[in-house]
C-alpha cells in the first residue's frame, strides 16, 4: 500500500468540530460590517511580486523572507499574496473605484501566506478578516475602524456569553500610536538611528540590518535584549498636524466609549503605515496568551505609491486562526454552536429506504436541516446516531408505519413520541409544537 501523503508543514486541515468556531466568528463579522456600511469585496490569491515589493516595503522580513514567490509558465515573477491590503488597493485603481462615491468601505476575507516558523496561531497558510476605507483623511475615519473591530469582539464575546453563561473570555485593550508623516518622522528615523548606532552590540543580527535600513522595524522586535533596549529609545514627537489628528482619535474613541491605552512604542510590521496605528491585545496573563488579535492603521501613501491619486486610506486585519482559538477556549473545547440538527430521518426496513429519502428532501426543501440516517436499521440504533449528531426530533419509518401512512416522530429532548401523517407539512407542524386557537369573531 503506498505511503499516504500528510499536510505541509504550516498548513493544516480544519475540521468539523473545530469549523462551527469559524462560522460563529465569520456570521459575527458580517453583521458587524453591514452595521457599519462596509461592502464584500474578494480579490485573487496570487499578485505580481512587485506589488507587495512597492506596497508593503522592499526591507521588510515579509518581502525580504517570507513571500512564496515563484515564475510562473509566462515568465511572469508571481507572489501567493502575504496580507490584503495590497491587493484590495490594487483593484481599488485597477477598477477606478476610486471615481465613485468615497470613502469607500470594503472587507475582505481568505486565506494569506508566509514562509515562517509555525507556531500555535500562526501557519504558513493562514486566513485573515479585514477592512480598508478609502478617500477619508478625517479622524473619524480611523475612530469608525477601531470601533467596528471592538464591536466585532463585543458581539462575538456577547454570543459566547449567552450559549456557555460564565464562559472564561478575556479583556480586551486597543492600544494605539501615532507614527507621525513625512513631516515629522524623518528627525525621528535619525533619533531612532543614532540611538541604535549607539547601541548596536547588544541587538539581534536582524536589529543590526534594520536599524540602517528600517529602524522603525526595530522597534517591532520580540527578541528580549531587544525588547529591553528599547524600552531607552527615543519616542515620536508629532508635527502640529499630527499632533492634532491623534488628539481627535483619542477624543472620539472616548465618545463612542471604546477602552484604550497610548502606547509610544507601538509600531507595525509594514511600511506603508502613516500617523494612527493601533492593535488589539488580551490583557494580563490569560490562557489565551499574548497574541495580537486584531491591528492596522491609517495608510495615506500607499494607493499613490502604487500608482493611483493621492488617497487617504485606513484598515486593519485579523487572523482567524487566533480567534478561533480564543472562541474554543473560551466554550472550553465544546460545540461554538447551538444543538445541532432539528431532526434525523431513519428507515426501519428497507422498503421505507424510499420514503425517507423523498421525505427529508422535502423538508429540506421547506428550508429545514435535516439528517437521513440512509441504512435500515433497528430503532435503538437510529437513536444513537441522532443523539450523536445532536438532532431534536428522530422520525421512524418502518414497514408499520408505510401501511398507516404515518412515521413515528419522537422528540429527543421531551423523551415522548407521537405518530405523525407521512408528509413534510405535517411533520414541521409537529415539530412546531401546538399552534394558537384562532381568535373568536
């Protein structure tokens, strides 16, 4: 027998249990972004590598490292696509959405890919939410994203709330920063280098190439020496402009009663970020880690770097992975779902194979989920097959029941049974329970 072929190492299949997680977050999401005016848009898994190249930096580790780029039969360099801003932008000019009405407000969902060390939330192949508006340089553009990302949380944290009372979920905090302009971040690029020039022994080989090359990067290491260094180097000292779009984010993030903390040292891993920037983080030590599970920021160079008019833009991601993880933590490993199925149909004989299946087709068709339970078999183990698949109600056809015209419809919950009329209607009527009497004239 041949050797069976296993998933690549950073990949991994999502299973049935494991899935229901990620249609809680994905049906959480989508209500929060219709809420919020924010439309689907879906762009392709693979660029031209010299989109991210000018999009997202030439110096970054994602670019420099981590992109699986490949040519393609046409000679073409081609990149499988490591974040969405980039594409989003680039079908933001490719399709002038630009000469419609703005901003606009778009979200995007799907798979992204990086060549890195896998770690528990982190694969090659990953999948991410996010959002992007574009053609708004007003505060209330950044304030409006943040807030729909904590809105997000909340909703999810609410739902999690209702179907496992006393769920163990952590505390959320949006810390934010300014990273200032082309007016005001060039003296803080020289500060950051003559401090790190100055230090530079005590830095990772990677912080030594950065600092001459992207010595905001620096700021984003993770490596403890590192870390401790930085904690020393100078901070951001906005330009007027600057000054004053922060304050108003600030402010309007107290308005809409949205929690948050100013953190100078705040930076992120891409280029094309300009003034606010801002992640999402569990607070404290939690057995959900330390993970960031939400972070973006304001990009208002990006669309003319690639070729378009000069547009403000703002967005954020997160990865799913990591709140999946959160969501089953929190539900302590159980089902994200309510109980499963409102009914399962079993055959006793096989001449009733027939009529089950014509029968759970139509009340499919009537819109109800239902599982056919497709061999004959014996009534306990119909039973055990629908109480494994968490059904509420067990109908029963057997050759009894095809000379009455009737099934046997037992309701799981209630441990009762009652012989119902062999027909789609009649049997959502029952399932439906007693209807009111109608009034009297």
């Amino acid at each position: 027998m041949a050797e069976p072929i296993g998933a690549q190492r950073g990949t991994r299949d999502i299973l049935p249990p494991e899935i229901q997680a990620w249609q809680l977050m994905e049906a959480i999401a989508r209500d929060a972004f219709s809420r919020y005016d924010f439309a689907e848009i879906r762009i392709p898994a693979f660029e031209a590598t010299e989109l991210f190249a000018r999009g997202i930096g030439g110096e970054t580790d994602i670019v420099g490292k981590e992109m699986y780029t490949f040519t393609d039969r046409g000679g073409r360099q081609i990149s499988l696509r490591p974040e969405g801003t980039a594409g989003v932008v680039r079908a933001y000019l490719e399709h002038k959405l630009y000469a419609g009405p703005l901003p606009l407000k778009v979200w995007y969902q799907g798979p992204m890919f990086r060549y890195e060390r896998p770690q528990k939330g982190r694969q090659r192949q990953f999948h991410q939410i996010g959002v992007e508006v574009f053609g708004s340089a007003e505060p209330t553009a950044d304030a409006e994203a943040i807030a729909l990302a904590r809105d997000f949380y909340q909703g999810l944290f609410e739902e999690i709330s209702r179907r496992r009372p006393g769920a163990d979920l952590p505390e959320l905090v949006v810390q934010i920063n300014t990273l200032g302009d082309d007016r005001c971040r060039p003296a803080y690029r020289v500060s950051l280098q003559e401090y790190f020039r100055s230090h530079a022994s005590g830095y990772c080989e990677d912080c030594q190439r950065r600092m001459e090359t992207n010595p905001l990067r620096v700021l984003d290491c993770k490596v403890p020496s590192c870390e401790m260094l930085n904690g020393a180097a100078p901070t951001l000292e906005p330009c007027p402009d600057c000054q004053v779009h922060f304050d108003a984010v600030r402010e309007l993030l107290s308005a809409a009663e949205v929690p948050f903390e100013w953190n100078a040292r705040l930076v992120r891993g891409l280029d094309y970020y300009t003034r606010t920037v801002f992640e999402i983080v569990p607070r404290g030590a939690s057995k959900f880690g330390q993970s960031t599970v939400c972070a973006g920021g304001r990009y208002d160079r990006l669309v003319s770097d690639l070729g378009g008019p000069p547009t403000p833009a703002f967005g954020w991601a997160l990865g799913q992975e990591r709140v999946a993880d959160l969501v089953l933590a929190a539900l302590d490993d159980t089902s994200a779902t309510e109980a499963g199925l409102p009914l399962a149909v079993g055959p006793l004989a096989p001449e009733a194979t027939v009529q089950a299946f014509q029968l759970a087709l139509q009340l499919r068709r009537r819109g109800l989920a239902v599982a056919l339970l497709p061999q004959a078999s014996k009534p306990d183990k119909h039973l055990k097959a629908a109480v494994r698949l968490g059904a509420h109600y067990l109908a029963l056809l057997g050759a009894d029941e095809l000379a009455r015209g009737e099934v046997t419809l037992r309701d799981l919950h209630a441990r009762q049974q009652q012989s119902v009329a062999a027909s789609a209607a009649a049997l959502s009527a029952a399932m439906a329970g007693p209807q009111p009497a109608p009034a009297a004239p």
